[in-house]
C-alpha cells in the first residue's frame, strides 16, 4: 500500500481490491467476536474542518476496535483556525500521532499535509474526492452483487466529490459507469481525463437521468447542495429538477437494481421517501460499512 489515502486515482484496481477484502475480514472478525486489535498503543488524529456523523463516529470507533485510540480536533477551535500552516500541523501531528485523518475543504491541503507528515493521512472528505465512502459503497456493493466487474453503477446529481470518487473506484474496479448531471454540474476534469483514459466504452457522461440509468445495476446519488455550498440551494434545487431518484427513474434500471446514498440524504429533492425507504437495507449496510472500510484502511496503512 501507498503511505496515504487520498484519492482514489492514487490507487490501483488491486490495491482497492486489497482493501475490500481487507474490509470483508475485518467485518467477519468484529461479526464473531474475533481480535483484531492490531493497532494497540496507536493513536489516529482527526481534523474535522466540516460537519460530520458517520465519518467522525466510524472512524473514532473503528481506532477503539482495533485496539488504538483516535483524537477530534475541530478545525475551529485548534490553531488551524487561527491560521497556523497546515505545512506546521502536519509535523507537530508526525511527533505525537500514528496517523491523520482529515475532513477540509481544498484536496490540495490534504496533499499538502501528506507531503510533510511523516506519518500515514487519510481523506475523510474534500469537495473533490469522499474516498473512504466509495470504498465503503464498493464494499457494499460487491456484498450484495457477489461482485463488481461487469456491473453498471449510475450516478444522478451533481457532479461533486462523490460523483468523482465513484467514476474513479467504479472504472478501476472494473464496472462501467454512467452519469447524469445537469449541464455546469460535471465532474472534475481531472476525472473525466481519467474515465476517457480507460479501455473500451465503459464511461458515460449524459445529461438524461433516463439515459444514465438505463438497465444500471446499481443507482446513486447524493445531495444538490454539498457543505460549503448552502447558500447555493434554491438556484441548485432548479438546476437538477428532474434528477430526483424516484420510482418512474428507477423503472428505466434492472429490475432488483441496489440504490445507494452516502447520506445525510434529503427526501424530496435528490431521493423520493418511497425510494429512500424501500432501499433502506441497502443504504444503512452502506453506512455501516464505512466502520469496515476505513479500519481496513488504518490497518493497512498504520499497522
Ligand atoms: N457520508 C458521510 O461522510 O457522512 P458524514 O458527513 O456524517 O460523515
Ligand atoms: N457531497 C456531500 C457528501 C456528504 C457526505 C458533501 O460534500 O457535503
């Protein structure tokens, strides 16, 4: 494995394969109550400069599982907020903790934070890339279809960190992948460079949740207004009517498809109740999984 988790284009198919199977053992081990505390004495940081539910909780909880520790710092109320370079934090953290997770804004801080720590950073979420979720939408995925290779994911919504992480995990494990977004919502280009770099006709960007959806085996979305971009709702819920996943969307999918949401989800706009609740199963293993995931990765990078 690299020293860091930052984005899934850092990763290679068999590396994110590594750590789904990782995943898997972890989860069959805390199942049945076998030992995994590989991480005994050991201590993740963990910055949170946006809200979180699942990403703190997963995370402080998996650290606990595994036998080591995990600490919050709020980017407000530590000196990160009154300006000290993330460049500094970075090789305090090195002295003290045996990894970092951090939630921010910009990806080019948490690539600035791994280049001067010397100890392992994880992206917990920037507004380009949520890669500890899609390992976990990966991971979910795979549990209820036996596999990924071959299957069509769908994403409807904006074009955010999520729409990325998952073109990017999809595409490298093998799953074509097709997306609807309304016009001046795409993904990164970065990511679209990469989806047009991939092999054969397994990449769709179209502006037609229809289209997107047709015969996919497994359909995602997530909110129209990402943290960071609140005061943008009203002018965003008029840019993605018509992208709501509802029963009549999914009608266009194979029958039996698997929704996925990475929640906090808002019923109404990007997902009907109807939708939300009948794939609850789905969405909550989801959830779930971000605990296995993620300490599938602190034991791959931090053991
Ligand atoms: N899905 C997700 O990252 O949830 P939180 O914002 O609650 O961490
Ligand atoms: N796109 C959402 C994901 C939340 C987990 C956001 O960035 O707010």
């Amino acid at each position: 494995m690299k020293k860091d988790l930052l984005k899934l284009l850092d990763l290679t198919g068999e590396e994110i394969k590594e750590i789904l199977d990782t995943a898997d053992q972890m989860k069959y081990s805390q199942k049945h109550g076998i030992p995994h505390d590989a991480l005994r004495g050991k201590t993740l940081a963990m910055i949170f400069e946006k809200n979180s539910t699942r990403t703190r909780v997963s995370f402080e909880v998996g650290m606990y599982q595994l036998g080591g520790h995990a600490l919050f710092l709020s980017g407000k109320e530590s000196q990160i907020g009154r300006g000290e370079p993330i460049e500094d934090t970075a090789r305090v953290l090195s002295r003290y903790c045996d990894g970092i997770m951090i939630r921010t804004y910009s990806q080019e801080e948490v690539e600035s934070l791994a280049r001067c720590a010397t100890i392992p950073v994880i992206n917990g979420l920037t507004d380009f890339a949520h890669p500890c979720q899609v390992l976990a939408d990966l991971m979910t995925i795979r549990e209820k279809m036996t596999r990924l290779e071959g299957l069509k994911m769908a994403f409807v919504g904006d074009g955010n960190n999520m729409a990325n992480s998952l073109i990017v995990g999809g595409l490298k494990c093998g799953m074509d992948v097709s997306v609807a977004c309304p016009e001046g919502y795409d993904p990164d280009p970065q990511v679209l460079d990469f989806a047009a770099s991939v092999e054969g006709p397994r990449f769709q960007l179209c502006r037609s949740p229809q289209e997107a959806v047709a015969d996919a085996d497994v359909v995602v979305t997530d909110v129209w207004a990402s943290m960071g971009q609140e005061e943008e709702r009203a002018e965003r819920a008029k840019a993605f009517a018509g992208y709501c996943i509802d029963d009549k969307l999914l009608s266009y999918a194979k029958p039996g498809c698997m929704v996925q949401h990475c929640l906090p989800a808002h019923r109404g706009e990007e997902i009907t109740a109807q939708v939300f609740e009948a794939h609850a199963d789905e969405i909550f293993e989801e959830a779930e999984n971000r605990l296995h995931a993620q300490k599938a990765v602190m034991y791959l990078l931090m053991k």
